[in-house]
C-alpha cells in the first residue's frame, strides 16, 4: 500500500505544471468550489472562472466504482446536504434574476420551488 501512494504521489509530482493545466476537467475545469459525499456519491461543484467564481457546473463520482455523471453543466450556485437530501440552487441564465431549487431524492433530480424576483431593481438615479 506504502509503494502504491509513493507511486501516486511521485507521478503527480514528476509532470510538469502545463501537463497539469492540460487535464482539466472538461466539465469542472480548473476550479472545484465545493464537495459533498451524499448517496454513495462525491457531488463537486465547479465555478465559471469566466464569471470569477459564479454559478458553475454539477457533477458526481460514484464511490464504488469511481463512475461519473454530469447532472448540470451551468448555472449552479450553491450545493447542499440536509439529512438524506442534495439541495442545489441553480440560477436560470446568467442574465436572468430568477433561481430553481432542486432536491436529488431516491436516485433522482425533481425541481422544489423556482423563485421569482420580488420587485425589479431600479436605479435609484438616472
């Protein structure tokens, strides 16, 4: 087991730093904001760099096997365990104020409550 993690660690350490940038995740890609294992699952939350930070994408790695499955590719701002649940706040379009809540139960997405902007937001000077 010793020999087995030199191994991984003296790989990882002997590839050059543009090698590394190169096998970013074609989903994820450079930056993970957030993980949480739920449902024999690690659920990662990626960021759009291109935003600095914003609503990224969703994807889980099954533990078992270490299987892989993209659930949202934008528009995701915050993940979150409570109890037996994922709770995930997604933001619709980039340009639109209005958010979806969706909750992963029993193997499965299913949309909680969308919410709409209360009032539109004016300047308070034109």
């Amino acid at each position: 087991m010793l020999s087995f993690l030199s191994v991984l660690v003296l790989g990882a350490a002997s590839q050059s730093p543009r090698k590394q940038r190169q096998q970013e995740d074609p989903v994820l890609g450079h930056r993970i904001a957030k993980g949480i294992v739920l449902d024999g699952k690690l659920w990662l939350r990626g960021t759009d760099v291109s935003r600095k930070g914003g609503p990224g994408e969703l994807i889980s790695l099954r533990l078992t096997d270490d299987s892989r499955s993209v659930h949202f590719q934008r528009g995701v701002v915050d993940i979150e365990k409570s109890g037996h649940d994922l709770w995930v706040l997604r933001q619709v379009a980039p340009d639109v104020h209005e958010f979806v809540v969706w909750i992963w139960r029993s193997g499965a997405f299913e949309i909680w409550r969308v919410l709409h902007p209360l009032i539109k937001m004016n300047p308070l000077f034109s």
